[in-house]
C-alpha cells in the first residue's frame, strides 16, 4: 500500500493503484470543499492512472454529484444513442444500466459501439448494495497488450459494423435511443454520425454503423482496445436465448449483432478470446455510499457484479469526443 499527499493539498490521502484512491486526511469534508484540489489532482492524474477513487468525503447527494461533476469543466452530455436502457435523474445525471440484480454487465468502455463518445464518464454511488454491486474497472491498455497481435491488427485494419434492430419487445425501443418520437429527427442524426437507418415494413428501425475496433487516446497517444464487440456478438447470448432468437426472428432482426465492416462473420473464438483477457485485467473494489469514480472513457473499461438488496448508483458523461464520419458513410433513410 503506497499512501501519499497531494503536494497542493496535503490533506489529502492518495493511495496508488487502479484506481487511484483519494481521502481526506480529516473528518467532515465535502466534495464541494475539496473540488478545487480535487479539479487539479484529476487534471495532473488522470490520463495516467485511467481511474480516480474519491472516498470517505461526505456524501454529497445526487444534486451535489452533478454540480461536482460539472465543477470540472465541461458540460454534462446527455445520454444519446444509448445500447442499454437508463432513466434520467436530472440534468446529465442517469440511472446506471437498468438490468436486473442478479445480471452482470461485462466491462466496456462507455459507447464503443459507435464513432463519438465521452471521453470521462463518472458514477456516484449513492447508496450501496448490501451485497455485490460493485463496478469492476480494467484498465484499456493492458488489454491491448495483452490481446494477440494478429488479433489487435484484424481489428484495427477491417473494422467493426454494428447491426441494430430496435424494439419489438426484444430490445431498447428507437424513441428511447433517440429521445425522440419523430422518425425525421432519427434520420438526420444517422446521417450527421455516418450511421445507416432502415425502417423496416413494420416501422420499426434497423441501424448499421461501421466503427473503430482499437483506438489511440487523442491526448496519451496510448493505443487502447475500444469496441463492444464482445457484448453485440450472437455469441454473448445464453445458447438457450441464442437459439430462440435465431429460430424466431433469424440472423438478420436479431437485436443486436456485429461484424468486421466490410459485413464478414466475427469469429466466436476471437470474442472468447477477448473475453478471457478482459476478466484477466479485471480490477474489483466496493463501494461505500458517497463514493465518486471518475474514469478516462478511453483507458479504463467498467462493468457491473450483480447484487442483492437496494443499490442506487448514477452516471454522468462529459468532453464528448470523435468525429461525423458522414461523408465516408452516408445514410439511406428507407421506407418509413
């Protein structure tokens, strides 16, 4: 255990390590207290840890999370194009993936799935499970290195397409995704992000979008393994559900499924692979109510334990990140 001061505020504690945990070295302190150090020690540390713990400070409430959180910079973006469902809290504050308890959540980084991301997400647990619950972290580089070279340069070089079919019951409905009700708002953010849009006969909507499989931080210059493919793939579903699916709506309506770009078949060994690697870098620590995680999206993946017994933790994301790749990949609004 490495305990240290931060040289601008020494009454805080740093102990090293993924992640970097951050105490007061005296009772009764806020967040809001400590927010100007705290805005300092996360600029100088945080693209190098990847993580940073604040713990043991008063419990600040969701209202005081998100004015610390927007204390550091940059707005609170709202949930847009989102995989899973989340409820809003309040202005940029969401629920975390609504999943049931019992369910875990493999690590990801936060949107992989598509060209533009936030660059930080934060968690603020508000109150902790009695049992489990917690949020699991990796750090993205060390899985780069540790993923097979041939496999780390397949990704790279063809890329990835995701394939969604929304609602039906089976996933998240489009108006949800899209936080709108108009099929012409969908359109044109599809063609603003270079995501192709389908509206199928029944009116429900198809997206294709062609994204990274690895990614280089636009600041560290670290290269990062950055994609969601093992959480898309048939291959992630239970052989039981994956089976009712094929037979019920078959390959093409499937929720959710992804390919290399150029539309070729993910093998279910290199997901398996991956998915080896990431429980190998996977880092577990347990919340306490009050506790802030602040995350570099990029350099440190996050996931979800299942747990028992009431547990209240709530997102934020900010510096969204990337950029249109519409021109490379226009859209083609079909049928509506």
């Amino acid at each position: 255990m490495n305990i240290s001061t931060f040289a601008h505020a020494p009454w805080l504690h740093l102990e090293q390590g993924l992640p970097l945990r951050v105490t007061p070295g005296q009772p009764g302190v806020s967040l809001a207290d400590a927010a100007q150090a705290l805005r300092e020690l996360s600029d100088s540390a945080l693209e190098r840890t990847g993580a940073i713990l604040f713990s043991g400070f008063e419990p600040a409430g969701v209202e005081g999370f998100q004015q610390f959180a927007s204390s550091f910079g940059h707005p609170l973006l709202n949930y847009e194009f989102g995989s899973t469902p989340r409820s809003k809290v309040s202005g940029g504050v969401y629920t975390s993936t609504e999943y049931p308890a019992h369910r875990s959540i493999p690590l990801h980084n936060e949107q992989a799935y598509t060209n533009q991301w936030p660059m930080r997400i934060w968690f603020y647990c508000a109150q902790a499970a009695q049992s489990g619950g917690q949020t699991p972290i990796a750090d993205s580089r060390e899985v780069y290195r540790r993923i097979d070279p041939a496999l780390r340069e397949r990704f790279a070089r063809k890329r990835l397409m995701y394939v969604r079919n929304y609602g039906n019951g089976l996933d998240v409905a489009w108006q949800q995704v899209f936080n709108t009700e108009d099929p012409a708002q969908v359109e044109h953010y599809c063609r603003e992000r270079g995501i192709e849009c389908e509206w199928k006969a029944d009116g429900e909507l198809r997206t294709r979008q062609r994204c990274q499989g690895v990614a280089t931080h636009p600041r560290t210059g670290d290269r990062v393994w950055f994609n969601q493919a093992h959480l898309f793939h048939l291959s992630a579903l239970d052989p039981e559900m994956r089976e009712v699916l094929l037979d019920t709506v078959g390959h093409e309506d499937l929720p959710r499924n992804v390919y290399y770009a150029d539309g070729s078949p993910l093998e279910d060994s290199a997901l398996d692979e991956v998915r080896g690697v990431l429980d190998a870098c996977r880092i577990t620590f347990d919340w306490a109510s009050g506790d802030v995680l602040l995350l570099d999206n990029m350099l440190t993946a996050h996931a979800r334990a299942p747990f028992s017994g009431p547990r209240k933790v709530v997102v934020a994301m900010t510096e969204g990140h990337g950029e249109s790749l519409a021109a490379d990949h226009p859209t083609h609004p079909q049928g509506r």
